[in-house]
C-alpha cells in the first residue's frame, strides 16, 4: 500500500488492484480475503459497507475489461539477466 495516502485512497487503490491481480474474476474465498485486507485500510464493513465494496469491484471490474488488451498486463515478467 503507498504511504501517506488517506484511507480512501488505499482502499480504492487495493481494489484496483485485486481486479489487475485476479484479471476482473475471481471466486468467493477471493472476495473474503480482499474483505479481510481492506478492513487493514482502517475501515469495518458491515453488510451495506460489504454491498458497496462489491460495487467498487464490479465498477472496476467493468473498466477492466474495456481496457486495451496490452495494458491489462499487471506484472509482465523480466528477462533473466545474461550470464
């Protein structure tokens, strides 16, 4: 997570960020373990603050899959130095 950013921020920056990491799907045991790392952000969920979480996912979910294909690329893999 980036220091110094405000609670909000990291939050809405870890969403982004599960959706690059589980390219835009993910299963039920995903969405708990994003739950648990949120709440790390300081904020408690309860069911409305859960139900609004899922609509940051799915929002970002939406956007994910309209982006360029090349970009959608969250950790490409570097070359292996020579030897």
């Amino acid at each position: 997570m980036a220091v110094g950013k405000n609670p909000m921020e990291k939050l809405l920056a870890l969403a982004a960020e599960f959706v690059m990491k589980q390219q835009g799907t993910w299963a039920h045991e995903d969405w708990e373990s994003f739950v648990a790392a949120a709440e790390k952000t300081g904020y408690s969920f309860d069911d409305e603050g859960k139900r609004n979480l899922g609509n940051i996912l799915e929002a970002l979910k939406f956007f994910y899959f309209q982006m360029p294909a090349e970009v959608k690329v969250s950790n490409p893999k570097k070359k292996a130095a020579a030897r």
